[in-house]
C-alpha cells in the first residue's frame, strides 16, 4: 500500500550481487507504504551514470538516497559528490559468489571506506549489511514533514518493544535451553 505515488527515496547499489541486502530497506519502506526507486549504479563502471542518477533524484524530488556498496565502497560517497540530497551508506558485505567466502575484511572496509568522508562531505552510515536500518532512518528523515510516517514509527518502536517483552515472558518461562531450541530450531 502507497501512500504516496512518486518515489521519495532512491536506493542504488554498486552491483546485482548487493540486492540480496538492499532488499531489507525496500521491504520496511514497502511496509510503511513509502515509494522508492530502485537501481543498480556502479560508481566504477558507470561513472557518468552515476553523475545523471544524482540529478535525476533531485529533478524528481527525491529526499533521501540510500545507497548500498561493498569493498572499496565508493558509490555512497561519490553519489552525495553530486547531490545536496542526504545520503544514507550501506556497507556489504562482500562475498566470493563462486565460493561463498567472506572477504578478509569482514565488511570493515566498506565500513570504514564510507563512514570517513572527508569534511563537508558526510554520508550518514549504518552498520555492516544493515539494509533495514537504512530505510528506517531514511523513514526518520521523511517524519520531520510526514506526521503519517512519524505515527507509524511510533507504532513499529512499540511493536519491537512488545515483542522484546514477550520473548523475555517466554524464556522465563520456558528456560534458556528450551527456549533456544525453539527460537533457532
């Protein structure tokens, strides 16, 4: 359910291989009926694309761009070069696809590549693979005009407060060894 028909947030990632953690943002802004854009921009093969892209998001009204990369991580930096829109970076992961190994940095050179911009170029920064809290701050952003969104945040922070109750209710209940065996069967 849209609330809106225009897209409000652009998310974009280096490569395909990244959709398989920029999907988290996409769900929690699907889920709080905010329309995005989705595309994949590589700050290294599609350099001049990545200029157009940023000038698209601004023409159209974009307010937010979440912008996911892994390794050296340059796409969230190089995408908030070309806008005064607030860029919120994801830092993946990286995997050998061949292999399904992790890269020998775990994801903390993304990490670091995107949250040490220099000076009077920031790009807010999130967790390694940390997708859905992207699209939860992008959504934090849009509250300071959308009462709509800032009632349904508050709503979703009472829910995970809820939940956090009721599993502590049951591993009191249950114990701890019957309760991991059930939650992580």
């Amino acid at each position: 359910m849209n609330i809106m028909k225009k897209p409000l947030i652009g998310i974009i990632m280096g490569s395909s291989s990244d959709s398989r953690i920029m999907h988290g943002a996409a769900e929690i802004l699907d889920e709080f009926g905010v329309p995005h854009e989705d595309q994949i921009i590589s700050a290294h093969r599609t350099p001049t694309r990545l200029e157009e892209y940023a000038k698209h998001a601004e023409k159209n009204g974009f307010k937010v761009i979440i912008a996911g990369a892994g390794g050296a991580a340059h796409l969230p930096g190089m995408i908030a070069s070309h806008t005064v829109l607030p860029v919120i970076g994801v830092p993946i992961l990286v995997y050998n696809d061949k292999q399904q190994k992790k890269s020998a940095f775990g994801g903390l050179d993304s990490l670091l590549s995107i949250s040490e911009m220099p000076s009077g170029s920031p790009v807010v920064t999130v967790g390694v693979n940390k997708a859905i809290n992207a699209g939860i701050y992008a959504l934090k952003i849009l509250a300071n005009e959308s009462s709509n969104i800032r009632k349904m945040l508050k709503s979703h922070k009472e829910k995970q407060h809820k939940s956090v109750l009721k599993e502590s209710q049951d591993l009191k209940r249950m114990g701890l060894k019957k309760f991991v065996k059930k939650k992580f069967k």
